[in-house]
C-alpha cells in the first residue's frame, strides 16, 4: 500500500467502494486521514466495513469539515451531469480527486533525486495489452516494475513507493478526468476512436481528458504517440497537446522515417534517422493482428526510452504470455480454435480481431454501445456466420442481413454450440470460432471476465465431451 499523508488529521469523503474506493480509503487512513466512506449499494458498504474501513453516510455529513471528496472513476463527474455529490462538494469549495491524483501528489512530493519513473498508458484500445507487455518486458530486463492502474491492482494498493522502481500504469479517461498533477516520464497514448461519449459530453471532451496524460511531461521525459488515426496524429504533431515531452511517433500502418514502425510483421526502430530491423512480430504468438503490432511498438518505444537494449526488448516481447480476454486462445477441439476476445466491448475493439483472420465464426452482442456493428460493414465478408447473444441480438442481425448470415442464439453457450457445429461442418483447414462480442456484457454477466470465463468453461466442456467420444472410437 502507498498510504497518503496529504489530508492526515484531517476529514475526507470517499464515495464508490469499489476497488479504487477501497484502497483510496486504506491509503487515507493509513496516512492519517479521518475517512468517511459511503457507497449506495449496501453489498459494496458491507464489504468495505469488513475490511476496516470506516462507513459513514457522507449525504448526512457537515461538507464544510471535509477537505477532499475522493470519488471513484465511475462515479459520473461532469457528464451527462456531475453527481449529486460532486455538486455538493463543488458548492461547499470541497475539492474532487480521484485515486490516481492521490498517487500524483505522494510521488511530487517526493525529492527529484527520490522519486521514481512512472509509465502512463493510455488509448480507446489496446491499453491493458500493452501496460502487460511493458511490464513484462521491464521484469525480463531486471527492472522492479510495478504494473496496475485500471488494470489488476489499484494504484494505491501498491507497494510503497521506491525511488528504484518504475510504476507502468494505465489510465482511463475517467481516471485522467481527475488528475491535474500526475508526470509521465513516458506517455503512451495509443490510439482514439469514440467512446464513452456520455461520460465526456462529446468527442473533443474525450480527447482531451486522454490529452492529459501529457499535461505535466517536461523536456526531457517522452511522449509516445501512435498516428494510424486522426485524433492521435493531431496529437502527435502537437496540435493543443499539453506538456513539454519529446514525441515519438509509432505506426502499424506507416513505416516511419524517425519513429518505431510495425510493417508487414516487422519491427522497425527508426528513432536515430535510420531504420533497423529489430524483429519479426510473426514470433510473438500471444500478439497477433495489426493492432496489437501497434501495442508492441508502443512497448518497444516505452521501454527504449527507459534505456532497456532493443534485443533484450524483442526477446521478451516473443516470450509475452498475453492477457485473458483479448485475443486469447483459449482451447482447441476437433481442429477449431476458440478465441476468447471479450474484452473487445465496442466495435472498434472488435475489428481488430475480425482483421486478425481471413474467416470467423463470429459471437456478438450484449449491450451495445451507440455505434453498435455498423462500423464493421466493410469487414462483414470475413464473417462466415454471426451467433448473437444477449439484448443487441434482433439490432445486429437487422445490420447483418444480407451481408452474412447470423443466427440469433439468446444465450452465450447456445451461441458456442452452434459456432462450434458450423466450424466443424465447414471444411476449412482452421477454422476460428470468435467471441468478440463489441458490446458490453451488462446484461448478462457481470462484466467481461465473467464473459470471458463463461467462454472458457464452456469450450473445457465441449473437449470434455469429445474426449470420451475418441476413447470410445
């Protein structure tokens, strides 16, 4: 834990008890702070009150004794209209933060020579990849990396900090909504496509709270910006991009004549003025597609910057294991592979992986998000047949007909089966059944883990039953 000693002997608000809330709230208290923490939901109250922490219902409180509300990053902050809360502390002069602001501000406090390299990730997709991909490259080089964020652990919940360490962190836009101190050594910011628009008020309002990242960047600390779309070009060439980094520019799609480029499968690192090869991307198994061709030269960029050399980069990036729930494959049985992508929750995520492989069977639906599948038209003849699940399954075959055939199935293990029969019937020499479904997973699990290892469980089953099957033959 980072306990924060900022607000010690003083009162401070905590509201949303997830997991940020919670170690927000340990963090306070570890540091002194009285924390008054509330939550609506009564499971999310009684959790916290078992693990120590102080539960006090903030609505009845005097606002004028606390000195911080500390909300968590799903708590609606501006859009579509601030919470009730942040009203209140907005009218009271009560200032809001968030857990990674917190973290911000014990690390600025720090002395230049204490404090330690932080590596902020960020993007619309393909953040949770490559934060996994640098720190694991940072641990085969030798390095005390610490890797959370908005992925695996809280960014309070991490160890003490240490001046020898190197904090590789991912940001969402609702995490960088609330900072205003954060400094990135290294900057990644990905790529940007729509999303979360309720949230942000509009695209520009989204744009710029992943801008930020770059707000408190000084000359000599780098900003690394992926250009295969118009908003992170704009970035890139330094069109109202905050902060003071040196840029550098990464491609999939652009072999780059100062930058780090991934083309045809080949990593190029065209940073000094001439390209060198460093790799072939084919080898890293656990990383296939263009855009996760992106995320590697987004790591190799990151970690070159951190002084890590390029060949001990590209070996740890070939011995990348990959995360769960993003292209991960998950089984194979009777010669069709199964692709547990679930993390893919909006269209633009989902076409990555339908890019991946000249045919699919492809698992979609859930709650959709505003643009639902119309964006993944021209990529629809990849589609050999569309399995829908979920409460988008009648609006995704109407966008479907006539363009592939889909099947409205109801249920994710329904929609397996049936992916599954069809793959075997179909004569391909390997053939893939996708669950990518471009939607959230609200409706019918409790997010996209849960989605994902309902997936995966159900796939076990399936070579479960065709196991004693072949003993039997």
């Amino acid at each position: 834990m980072i306990p924060i000693t900022e607000y010690a002997g003083r009162d401070v608000a905590v509201y949303g008890l997830g997991r940020t809330g919670l170690s927000a709230a340990k963090a306070l208290a570890a540091g002194g702070a009285r924390v008054h923490a509330w939550d609506d939901g009564d499971a999310a109250r009684a959790k916290a009150e078992a693990e120590g922490v102080n539960v006090s219902d903030i609505n009845k409180r005097d606002w004028q004794k606390f000195a911080a509300l500390v909300l968590s990053p799903g708590i609606p902050y501006r859009f579509p209209q601030p919470h009730r809360l942040v009203r209140m502390a907005e009218m009271m002069n009560v200032p809001v933060v968030g857990d990674m602001e917190l973290f911000a501000r014990a690390v600025q406090a720090l002395p230049e020579k204490g404090r330690p390299k932080i590596v902020g990730i960020t993007g619309t997709n393909g953040k949770s990849t490559t934060t996994a991909l640098i720190g694991h490259i940072l641990r085969e080089a030798g390095r005390d990396v610490r890797v959370g964020g908005n992925i695996g652990t809280g960014v309070l919940d991490m160890a003490a900090l240490n001046a020898n360490a190197i904090y590789v962190l991912e940001l969402s836009s609702y995490q960088l909504d609330l900072v205003e101190s954060l400094r990135c050594d290294v900057a990644v910011f990905l790529n940007i496509s729509p999303d979360h628009l309720d949230r942000h008020g509009d695209m520009d309002g989204y744009v710029d709270a992943k801008k930020r990242i770059f707000a408190n960047q000084r000359p000599r600390d780098v900003a690394i910006i992926g250009i295969d779309d118009a908003y992170s070009q704009a970035a890139a060439m330094g069109r109202q991009r905050p902060g003071d980094g040196q840029v550098v520019q990464i491609s999939s799609e652009f072999g780059l004549a100062r930058g780090v480029s991934a083309v045809d499968g080949h990593l190029y690192d065209s940073t000094g003025g001439q390209a060198i090869r460093v790799g072939d991307l084919v080898e890293a198994q656990a990383l296939p597609g263009r855009h996760n061709h992106q995320n590697a030269a987004a790591a190799y960029a990151a970690c070159h910057a951190l002084g890590i050399a390029p060949s001990r980069i590209m070996a740890a990036i070939r011995s990348f294991p990959g995360l769960a729930h993003r292209m991960e494959m998950v089984g194979e049985v009777e010669g069709v592979r199964f692709v547990n992508d679930s993390k893919a929750t909006n269209a633009q995520a989902a076409e990555q992986a339908l890019k991946t492989w000249p045919k699919v069977h492809w698992i979609a639906g859930g709650v959709p998000k505003a643009e639902g599948i119309e964006p993944l038209t021209p990529w629809f003849d990849r589609v050999a047949g569309a399995y829908l699940i979920g409460e988008s399954e009648t609006a995704f075959a109407k966008t479907l007909k006539d363009q592939a055939p889909a099947m409205k199935c109801g249920t994710l293990e329904a929609a397996t089966q049936a992916a599954y029969d069809a793959a075997k019937a179909s004569g391909d020499p390997n053939p893939i059944v996708l669950l990518s479904p471009a939607c959230a997973s609200f409706d019918q699990f409790k997010d996209f883990e849960a989605r994902g290892d309902a997936f995966r469980a159900i796939v076990q089953r399936l070579t479960a039953q065709v196991t004693p099957q072949k003993a039997a033959v």
